[in-house]
C-alpha cells in the first residue's frame, strides 16, 4: 500500500493531488466550520486496492487525518476517486485506430461526476443512499477528481434473499419518478446506450471471436465449450441487431449501469445500501439493472453457476416488486423479456473466457474449472433468452 504524508501527497494522488489550503477548505466545509478556523494538522494518503481494473478510473485512494477548529481536534476521512477519459487509459491502446475516435467520445467517463453534482441523493427510495460528496474538483479537460464520504462499510456474504432485497431498491430506483428526472444527469452522448454497445463493442470484439473457428480449437475451450454450444452463441450472435432494435425501442427508466454487489456497499450503521460508481448511469429500459445483480458473483467466481435459477427468481421477483411499489404499470413481461435479452447481450455472449487464451501448455485446473462455469452460465442466459416471451 502506497502511503504520502502532509506535504508528499503529491507521490500517491498523482494529479489528483490538492495543496494544503485547499485541503482545509475541503475538510472545514465538510465539518461545518468557517475556512479560515481550520488547520491541517497531519494527513496520510493511501492507495486503495481493488482487484478490478476501469477504463475510466485513474486512481481510488484514502485521504485521511486531523485538523484543529474551533471545536477542538477532529478527524476527517475521504475517499478520492480520480475519473479520467477512456483515452488515457492503458487499455486504450488496444482499441483498433478506426475506432479510437468512436470509443474515447462514447465511454461516458464524465457521468459520475455529474451524478455526484446533483441532487439524486435526496430523490432516492428508502433504504438506498449514496456517498455523500465533499468535492468534485476538474483537474483538466480529460480528468476530475471526486471526494467522497468513507462509508462505512462491511465485508458481507451476500445470499440469495440479500439479492432479491437488493434488487426490489434497485427496481424501485429505476421506476422512481424522481429519480426518472435525472435519468438523463450523466451526459452520456449515445442517445441509443444499446445500439451504441451493439455497434461497439460487441461488433469489432465480440462477434468476431465468436465466429473465430482458431479460438474454439484453444483446450481451455474445447473442455467445456462443445460444438453445441458455440452454435447456440453463434446464432444468438445473428440475433442481436433485432434484439438491438427491440431493446432500443422500449421506454427508457433509470438506470445505475452496473448494478452488481461490488457496487452496493453494505453499511455498518445503518441498514441501508449505499449505491456508488455512476459511470454508467444512463436511461436504459426497465429490466436491464437485475443482470449484474443476478451474473456479477458468478462471473467473478463467488458463487458457481449452478445457483442462477435461484438468483434469477429471486432478483426478478424483487425489481418486478420495486417497480409495483413505485406505481409503475409496465408488463411484468416486457421486464423480464428486456432482462434476459440485455443478459445474454452484455454477459452472456462474452462469457467464455477469451482474457485466460494464452499459452495452452500453461492451462491450470483453477483455469480449466472456471471455464466449466463459465461454459455452465453461458448456457443460462441462452436459455433464459430463448424462453423469454
């Protein structure tokens, strides 16, 4: 772990990175003191460690220390987020040069901070919050740095009942008509978000690897993707303009983006969830938040493939509750069918794990059960889509 003192912050936040003055002035809104009664006695900055990289995040780090005020010695704690355009990550690199244009202006990196600006902490329904904002600070044209609330939050084991729970404030956040709007806050320049990841993403990256026959013949697939199944992915790959389409011309909601338990934190003082990282937050029809709820665990390897059933009525069941109680009348069908249509597109087309093909004499029995999972997955959300109404 990465750690600066007062004075050498510098060496851990990077741009992000705030003088001490404006640190104390950071601090002394954030406490509810006049500015010039606050002073910085020490601080510490830390990296904060996370296993899963974002196209859009330079940096997550703690800030944290004691300043003196007119009340005596208090402590402060933040947690600073440093946003960035899609165009300076490392990853970038990757993008074919006649997409970069495309891809750089479609990645919505500029979202969350337009999210945390506004007042959607005062529309949510009960039992859902967000962290609440110390400051937002544009550090150039392509980067802010975002000052949040620490919450306080405990490491939770998350069964199928949290799930369902989950979902019902998530079903309830999409239909809130509050919330409905804002649900455009964010900016994000794709007036079609699905036909824009269609058009993207799946078209330049994931249609060609499944329709790749060199991929399939790699061991770590030919394990558990059998000819079947790729058939299946193939013919669902066919499908997806129409799905596009259909998906497309539904009512929008409001929608989180990324929905999954790594995005709910559970809090240690209350009983409520508090929602973060709104980088995609953008009106997507209803339905499309229950899939990270209901895939998120499985594709990270929390949970095996074999509880989806469970997940799925129990996630469905809750989004379809939060939406009722919000007054919505939309068809329960029409939800179900969005949600396993946006599975399969976003998840369940991708599924295979294209990252582990390298060298095949380096395959790993971890490597090979994993993808007996993934395989195992995969053949859920063709089957929830191809049973959708």
């Amino acid at each position: 772990m990465t750690t600066g003192q007062v004075g050498g912050r510098g060496s851990v936040l990077g741009p992000a990175e705030v003088s001490d003055a404006e640190l104390e002035r950071i601090v002394a809104e954030w406490l509810g003191h006049p500015p010039d009664t606050v002073r910085l006695l020490r601080c510490v900055a830390e990296v904060v460690p996370y296993e899963l990289e974002a196209i859009t995040t330079a940096g997550r780090y703690w800030v944290y220390g004691a300043v003196a005020t007119p009340d005596g010695e208090q402590p402060f704690r933040f947690f600073v987020k440093h946003v960035r355009s899609f165009a300076r990550s490392p990853r970038f690199a990757m993008v074919p040069p006649h997409l970069r244009e495309w891809a750089a202006d479609t990645v919505p990196w500029r979202s969350e901070a337009r999210v945390y600006a506004s007042d959607l902490a005062d529309r949510l329904p009960p039992g859902l919050r967000m962290p609440r904002v110390a400051a937002i600070r544009e550090l150039d044209e392509f980067s802010t740095a975002i000052w949040l609330e620490a919450v306080p939050a405990v490491p939770h084991t998350w069964t199928v009942a949290d799930l369902g729970r989950a979902a019902h404030s998530i079903g309830r956040l999409a239909a809130r008509p509050a919330v409905q709007e804002l649900n455009a806050i964010g900016g994000h320049p794709a007036s079609h978000p699905i036909r824009s990841y269609v058009d993207g993403r799946f078209m330049s990256q994931v249609r060609p690897m499944l329709f790749d026959d060199a991929i399939w013949l790699h061991p770590l697939l030919t394990a558990s993707f059998d000819g079947a199944l790729i058939e299946r992915l193939r013919v669902a790959a066919d499908a997806v303009p129409a799905y596009a389409d259909e998906l497309d011309a539904l009512p929008s909601a409001a929608s989180h983006g990324d929905a999954s338990t790594n995005n709910l934190l559970v809090r240690a003082d209350t009983d409520e969830l508090t929602l973060i990282d709104f980088g995609f937050w953008t009106p997507k029809p209803l339905g499309f938040d229950i899939r990270q709820l209901l895939i998120g665990e499985v594709q990270l390897g929390r949970r095996p493939a074999a509880d989806l059933p469970a997940i799925d009525a129990a996630v469905t069941a809750g989004y379809l509750a939060g939406v009722r109680d919000e007054g919505d009348a939309t068809d329960p069908q029409a939800i179900r069918r969005c949600h396993a249509l946006c599975l399969l597109l976003y998840s369940g087309l991708s599924l295979f794990p294209w990252e582990q093909l390298g060298d095949p004499s380096a395959i790993t029995p971890e490597q090979v059960a994993a993808a007996r999972e993934r395989a195992a997955a995969t053949r859920f959300c063709l089957d929830l889509a191809e049973a959708a109404p």
